[in-house]
C-alpha cells in the first residue's frame, strides 16, 4: 500500500480538508492518527512533498508542519482574519523559512492525478519503475537510519513467450493483468507491487527480515499457480507459474543495485533449477570471484524484431554476472540475447542475460558500463564459458584457496 493509493480513505480526507481550507491544529484528529498510526513519522515528509514538492527527512518535515500550523495562528491574530492553511504555507516556505522561490499553484486534485499517472503501469494498474525507483530509494535509506531489514521480491511468470506465441499480445496482456492482480490481492498492506517490464514483476517488503520474505514468496507463488489462466492449459506444466528471487538489505546487499542485483540472481538460480520456485539469495553459498575478461560481446534486445546486433566489450565477468562496456544504452531489466566471441578461434557462445544497471563511462563520452545477470541454460554453456574466460591467461571461476 502507498500513501497515494485512492484507497487510502485517511489521505482521502486529509485533501478534502486542504481543499475546504479549514485545517487547523485540532481538526481532523482521527483521520490524522489514523495516518500517523499506518505510517508513522514519514506521513510529514509525504504530505509535504505532495504539498510543496520538496523533500525533508521525517524529523524536519514534522518540524515544519508544525510550524505551518503555528504560523497560521500567528497570522490570523496579526490579520485579524484566518488566513488559510495554504497561505500560511506559502508565507512560512517563502519568507520565514526560504525554501520556495517561484511558486506555482496547481489544483490539487489534479496534481494526485498527474502525479499517480505518472507512476502507474497502464496496463497492470500497479506501481511503475519510476514509483520502484524511488521508494526502494527510500527504504534503504529509512532502513540505515532505523537499523531495519526490509526485503526485496523479483517474480518472473514461467513459460509467459511460449503463451504469447500460442494465443496472442491480447491473450498475454489478459494474462499479465490477472497475474497482477493476483500480486495485489496477496500482497500485505504495507507492500510495494511493482510492473518491474515485460513479464517482471517487484515487490518491496518493508521491515521484513529473511523468514518473512520466504513467507511472502511461498504465498504468491501458490496464489499463482492454483490460480486458472484461459488456455494455460497448452503451457509446458499445464498452468502458469512464476519463479521468485528473493533478497534482503543489507544482508544481501549494500546498496540498491546490488539488491536488485542479488535478488535477479536468485531468481535465475531457481529458473536454471526448473523454475516455479522460490530461491533466497544467500551470499555465503553462492558467493562467485569475478575475475577481469576483455573478448567481443553482441547483443541484442530479446523482445525486440530488429534482428541486427549492437557491439560492446566485457569488462569482468562472473558465473552470475558480467560487466560490459557499450556505446548503446539498455535500460534495467532488458532481456538481452548475448553472443561473446572466443578472442582466438572466433567460436561463439550465446546465452540469455538480463540488464540489472547502466552508468555513465566517465573516461569516454557516449559510452556505458553495463551491469548483466546472466542466465546459463545447460552445463555445457556454464563449461563453455569457463574456457573462454580462461583464454586470456585468467583461471576463470576458480576458487580462492
């Protein structure tokens, strides 16, 4: 649930107030309890990012909030009239605490639809990578500042091509958004569910440790396998079922793009093993050295018609990962069909891999760090690949003594 979500009656009254302009320091006490009961603290920064914009950290927005109020007051007795709340939050931002330089003024109803537009997948009717982007962003940094665990949930529907290819977009876009429904209905209140692209879903636990996480992952994969999909009876198993990576901060992860990264490498883990599973990442078991590799790279987007190939370069590489250099972009979470070039016989090796990051090469203009989660299908691929890494005098995947 998210704290703009149209179902949130308790916001919804908290506008309605706003618009009436009768906000004061008393009205409104249950609405607002209940609020600051659902979401603590961070209500404050959330109300007046909606309200100006601006971020805070919860501390401070709930110092400023109060001060609002207290303005409010002040101005009224020097006016001898009630401002408004909205005048008083303008004149607080503008000339008793500087914040505001050219204000704008926008209906408020209209701003919630932009801004939910905004981040709304239309197909799904779920959060987009926009909206992850920006609240996995902020779980972590919530997480340090409290010492907190909160998990991360990457889901991937099993055999969804094979669908599209026998019954149709229409049919495959039917199916994604009873898959995402699906996520709704058994996602807790507090959880995030995102269309992460394509058939790629995310959900963000907040404050759920490793145990919690499993819980959640066993119950939306049951949830989606019990579940009837029209003409799902022609996929390999006879149902759709969907394969979970699952990966929690900061035991996992750091950071989070290694988050992601660690929860997409899971659940490529549980797509080599047979898929319809859930798969925990766990550093210590699976823990891979990477070791350095420059050999020529083709690439291409899985999804897309274009049959032609972009160029790149690897940088480093690991049994999971690999690092790439390119002159062409490719957003996170890209399904790429790669090809690397054996540098001394000009054999191939070709897999599937998926974008987890890009960054900017800061030594050459117009070119990119591409961050890859590979998924090898066979032991021969795995074999293959650790021959070619062992071509320019590195012992690719071997193990630290």
């Amino acid at each position: 649930m998210d704290i703009f979500g149209l179902d949130n009656l308790s916001l919804k009254l908290l506008i309605e107030s706003l618009k009436e302009d009768h906000l004061n320091p008393t009205i409104n006490q249950v609405e607002w309890k209940e609020l600051e009961k659902s979401f603590g603290h961070k209500i404050y920064p959330e109300i007046l990012r909606l309200l100006t914009q601006m971020e805070f950290e919860p501390e401070e927005a709930r110092m400023h909030w109060h001060n609002v109020l207290a303005h409010r007051k002040n101005l009224k007795k020097t006016l001898g009239r009630d401002a408004g709340f909205r005048v008083a939050l303008c004149d607080y931002f503008i000339n008793i605490h500087p914040k505001l330089k050219n204000l704008i003024f926008v209906d408020v109803d209209l701003f919630l639809q932009k801004e939910r537009a905004a981040l709304i997948d239309e197909l799904t009717g779920l959060y987009n990578r926009r909206f992850f982007n920006r609240v996995l962003k902020r779980e972590i940094e919530h997480a340090r500042r409290y010492d907190q665990l909160f998990s991360l949930l990457m889901l991937d529907i099993d055999n969804f091509k094979e669908y599209n290819d026998i019954h149709g977009h229409q049919a495959g876009d039917k199916a994604l958004n009873e898959f995402a429904q699906i996520l709704k209905q058994n996602a807790r209140l507090i959880d995030h569910t995102i269309r992460y692209g394509g058939e790629e879903f995310a959900i963000i636990l907040p404050r759920a440790d490793i145990k919690q996480a499993r819980l959640c992952a066993e119950r939306h994969l049951r949830a989606v396998e019990t579940h009837t999909f029209s003409g799902q009876e022609r996929l390999p198993l006879g149902n759709f079922t969907v394969t979970i990576g699952v990966a929690t901060y900061p035991i996992n992860a750091q950071d989070g793009l290694e988050l992601i990264q660690k929860a997409d490498e899971a659940l490529y883990i549980g797509k080599q093993k047979g898929r319809n599973r859930v798969v925990i990442s766990s550093d210590e078991r699976r823990r891979k050295f990477r070791y350095p590799l420059h050999v020529e790279m083709l690439f291409r987007l899985r999804d897309s018609a274009e049959k032609s190939f972009d160029r790149g370069t690897t940088r480093n590489i690991s049994q999971t990962g690999m690092l790439c250099q390119t002159d062409e972009p490719v957003e996170a979470g890209r399904m790429l069909e790669i090809v690397l070039r054996h540098p001394f016989d000009r054999s191939e090796l070709n897999f599937i891999a998926r974008s987890v990051r890009l960054g900017k090469n800061p030594e050459k203009n117009r070119s990119y760090f591409l961050g890859l989660s590979i998924e090898l299908g066979s032991e021969k691929e795995e074999k293959a690949l650790e021959a070619l890494g062992a071509c320019p005098r590195i012992a690719l995947f071997q193990q630290k003594s």
